[in-house]
C-alpha cells in the first residue's frame, strides 16, 4: 500500500465588499447642478491592506438653492495596492450638502 502524503485541488477566493462614502462641499448658488466631492471614504478594508476609493463625478439632484441638498457621486473605483481583493458594494454614493441661494 502507498501513501500520497500530498494532494491537491484548487478554490477560489473572492473579492471582499466594501462600501464607499463620500461628502461633499457645499457652494453658494451658481445656476448648475455641479458639486465638489470633498472627501471619500471606505468601510470594510481589512487589517493594513492599503485600498482607497477614488474617482466619481459629482452632482447636485437640482440646481435650485437650499439646505441639505442632496449630492450623488457616480463613477467611483478602488485604488491602491491591494484593491483587486475588493470590489465595491456600488459605485455611486449620496450624501447632502448646503446650498446657498444668493
């Protein structure tokens, strides 16, 4: 009788889930829907592993003046050297901002 003290077969590993954040500047009125991202953020990133969020083209939902203003961020990506082991959970993100009418 032999023994194969090794054996093989093959898994696979899947990206992990994290999810992006973003806020955004607020601006006094200028007549368009055009908003400034002024931070993003990720939740979800393992240990030290170096991944940001990047990317992404702001906007306001309208071009009308007011408070808490909702801003959509689309077109965002993972960047870094560890970012193939991630995926995000979407690639567009809202949050709100003020919007001054002067």
């Amino acid at each position: 009788y032999t023994f194969n003290a090794s054996a093989g077969t093959t898994a696979n590993i899947t990206a992990a889930t994290v999810t992006g954040s973003v806020t955004a500047d607020n601006k006094v009125y200028d007549g368009t829907t055009a908003a400034t991202v002024a931070s993003r953020t990720l939740s979800g990133v393992l240990g030290s592993d170096t991944v940001s969020l990047t990317g992404g083209a702001a906007s306001f939902a309208s071009k009308t003046g007011g408070t808490a203003k909702i801003v959509t961020v689309t077109g965002l990506s993972l960047s870094g050297a560890d970012a193939a082991n991630y995926q995000l959970g979407s690639t567009s993100a809202s949050t709100t901002a003020v919007r001054w009418s002067r």
